[in-house]
C-alpha cells in the first residue's frame, strides 16, 4: 500500500487515514506573547522571528477564538467540495501558546476543542513553557480530542540554538518531550534548514537527533530571511550569506527525509514567509514551485535509485 502520490508519509495521507476524509488546518491567534519578546529572556525575539511571531497568516487576536474558527473557515469553503460536513485542526500558531495563566489557556482551548467542525487541537509553544499545570491541561484535553504539541527545536546544535537567541537548553526539550510522551500526547518538531554557520552534516544530525525520540511528526522548514528581523539586518548588510538555491534546498529535503523513519508524519517540507517581508530566498514564494520539484526529484530518485519505502510497512520498527 502507498502512502500516497507524495512518497512520504505526509500530514494529508495521516489525516485521511485517521477521519476518513481531507482535514484543514485553520490558524488561530491566541493573543499571547513569547518569553523571548517581553523580557523574560530577551526583547527581539530569535533572530528570524516576525513581529507576527510565525503566526503572519493566523486570524486577528481581537476576535473570540469561536469568530476566528468561523473566519478561517470562510477563508477556505471555497476548497471545500461539502463544506457542511469539513472537519478541521484548531492551529494555535502565532508566539508561544502555553505562555499564560492556566485558566485563560483552559478557556480558549476548551472553546476551540468543543466547537463541533474541530477534530483536533495543535498548539505550537516552547518546552520551557510547559509547567505540570499546563501539562495536566493539556493531558485532560487530549482525552477529549487528540491534541498536539509543536515545539520549536530548529537545532540541536547549542552553539547555533544560542546564535539564534533560541533562550532554552536540549536537556529542557528532552524533558518535555520525554513528559508529553508519557500523557500520550502526539508532539511534533519543528527544525529549520539553513541556519547561521551549520553545514549540511549539522542538519543531518538534528534530523537524527529528533527521529531518536519518542515522537510523532516533524516540520522541516526552511530558514526565511525577513524584513524587519535581526537575521533580515545581517542578510542586508552581507554578514548573512547562506542562502539555499531552490536545488540546493530540494536536495537538502530529500536527503533529510531519506534519514525520517515511516512511522514519523512528515507535517510540512517548506514554507512560505510572507511576500511583502520576504527578502530571501525569493524562490520560496512560489510554494507550489517548491512542493513540484521535491515531488518531481523525489520520483526520479525513487524510480531510478530505489531509496524510497513505499508503504509504513517496509519501514524499520
């Protein structure tokens, strides 16, 4: 059995899987800030980081998290074959979203959660913002709707998580991982490729280091350089000069999904940073671009050089 057209084992393949039909994510903006951004641990954020705070396209925070579900969901009806029957992921994107008082984050949590389109919730926050409280919360959501957590590792490298004011320790984000798993609550990982001064080796071991834990999915992204960043500062003034070239950086993903066992869902393989602050690499902003040509190299590879598992069950246990 394929996974599907895509060769690996993609978020939409997993979905269809476990709902029977094609799932959407709706991003939401919980209103919240960031232990880097309000002088916990510094004021500017890591390095990349927007003002939008890697939430640019979620809903507006002036709304009540049930408008924003609606909202977002006009944004995609017309997608939508039979829309009164779609089901959809709360995506609490924007900041860190487990950065406030427990009974706020139970209030918007358990909105989104019992809204009846939502079959799931997915909160993308840090692992030094998960105390035993928040942890509890979370473990009693899940039992209702699945719920994941995202966590922002980008690197296991500490000299590089320190370039990039990441602000935590790998032995914090083991913790974490290693306490969500035990409450059966599904973590994905996010990773940047093309950070500051880490050669391709570098990301290969984060790839390894990730895929050694106990987790379920995996975002790869791709490092954007945006306009009013610190990182967008040094690209501008030729002290950032690492650029990917489209080829460069399908390689690079194809190399890296090679190293992901089958059994870990493959959540994202780019990225598109907002057009009106992108500065590089401009190639990013045609993300059907971007998804043709892995696919496209991905074929070949498979075709020619037989590298690729084709189904979960040839993967190794």
């Amino acid at each position: 059995m394929m996974w599907d057209d895509k060769r690996y084992h993609s978020l939409d393949y997993e979905l269809k899987k476990r709902f029977g039909q094609k799932i959407y994510k709706l991003s939401l903006n919980a209103g919240l800030s960031c232990p880097n951004r309000d002088g916990t641990l510094g004021l500017r954020g890591c390095i990349f980081c927007s003002e939008g705070g890697s939430g640019d396209f979620a809903a507006a925070s002036s709304l009540s998290i049930t408008q924003q579900i609606e909202a977002s969901k006009s944004l995609v009806a017309a997608k939508l074959k039979d829309p009164g029957h779609a089901k959809y992921i709360a995506y609490f994107q924007a900041y860190t979203n487990t950065y406030a008082p427990v009974p706020y984050l139970s209030r918007i949590f358990t909105e989104a959660i019992g809204h009846p389109d939502i079959a799931g919730l997915s909160i993308a926050t840090r692992p030094d913002c998960l105390s035993s409280e928040v942890l509890d919360l979370l473990h009693g959501l899940n039992q209702i709707k699945p719920v994941w957590i995202e966590l922002g590792l980008q690197t296991m490298h500490e000299r590089t998580a320190d370039f990039i004011r990441r602000g935590y320790s790998l032995p914090v984000f083991e913790d974490k991982v290693y306490q969500l798993n035990s409450l059966g609550i599904d973590i994905i990982v996010h990773t940047i490729l093309g950070l500051p001064n880490e050669s391709k080796d570098d990301m290969f071991k984060t790839i390894d280091y990730i895929c050694s834990l106990p987790i379920q999915g995996i975002k790869l992204q791709l490092l954007h350089v945006l306009k009013g960043t610190d990182l967008g500062v040094m690209y501008e003034e030729g002290l950032y000069t690492q650029e990917l070239s489209l080829e460069d950086y399908v390689n690079l993903v194809i190399s890296c999904l090679e190293r992901i066992p089958g059994d870990i869902i493959i959540h994202r393989i780019t990225g598109d940073g907002p057009k009106k602050l992108l500065l590089a690499p401009l190639w990013s902003s045609n993300k059907k671009l971007v998804l043709n040509r892995i696919q496209s190299q991905m074929k070949a590879r498979c075709t020619y050089q037989g590298k690729y598992k084709t189904s979960p069950q040839e993967t190794h246990s």
